[in-house]
C-alpha cells in the first residue's frame, strides 16, 4: 500500500479500459491494484511511502481519502496544490473536483483552480 507524500501524484492506471488517470493530494492513500509498477517507482523516487505497518485512521480531516486504517498526513498547502498545477487545465480540473469533495473545500484554492479552468474558454 502506497500513500502520497507530495502535494500532487498523478498515476496512470495499469488497465486503461478501467479509467483514465489517478490525482491523489499528499497524505491520499494509492487505491490497492492501481498501477504496482509505476507507484514502485514513484516510491524509489520519494513521490509516495510505503505504508507497511498502517495505523488506525485517527479521524483528522485532512481533506483527502484516507481509507481505513491509513495514518493521516499533512495536507498540502493551497500554494503547493497551485505550483503543481500550474496553468495546466486538465490537472485543474482533477484537484478542482477533488477539493470539492473534501469535507472542508478551501475557498481560495476553489477560486483559484476555477480561474485556471475558465481560462482555457470554458471548452471541454
């Protein structure tokens, strides 16, 4: 089981037939069967942690997915999340859509991340 410990991970799944891209903050938890290769490789290049000996979730809203049993990490920062996406719209889209869902969505980041999104004409 792998967690992400950057502000931003994107991970391709292994069956492109099941989905498109993964977007995990720092601290989601990598869902189990994702793509094994490519999050070992991440790991080896510091992207992501192995979790092996998980701890119980101790309830901390950290705004990401955490699953049972995972240890929450630090969010990332609204500067962070914004350095990684950048002006590419497409990872906008993604974190958007996950700040959204979080239970706590950061207004600035929200409006931040819309402005990147309505920048490229609001076209999909």
């Amino acid at each position: 089981m792998y967690q992400v410990i950057t502000p931003l991970v994107i991970i391709p799944h292994a069956d492109r037939s099941k989905g498109g891209d993964w977007y995990g903050y720092s601290g989601s938890v990598v869902p189990e069967g994702l793509n094994d290769e490519r999050c070992a490789v991440l790991a080896a290049e510091g992207f992501l942690a192995v979790l092996d000996d998980p701890v119980v979730n101790t309830g901390a809203d950290t705004g990401a997915d955490q699953g049972a049993g995972v240890k929450p990490a630090k969010k990332a920062t609204a500067d962070e999340v914004l350095e990684e996406v950048g002006t590419d719209v497409e990872k906008a889209k993604a974190v958007l859509a996950a700040e959204l869902a979080s239970a706590k969505p950061r207004t600035g980041l929200v409006t931040k991340l819309e402005a990147i999104v309505g920048a490229d004409g609001g076209g999909d």
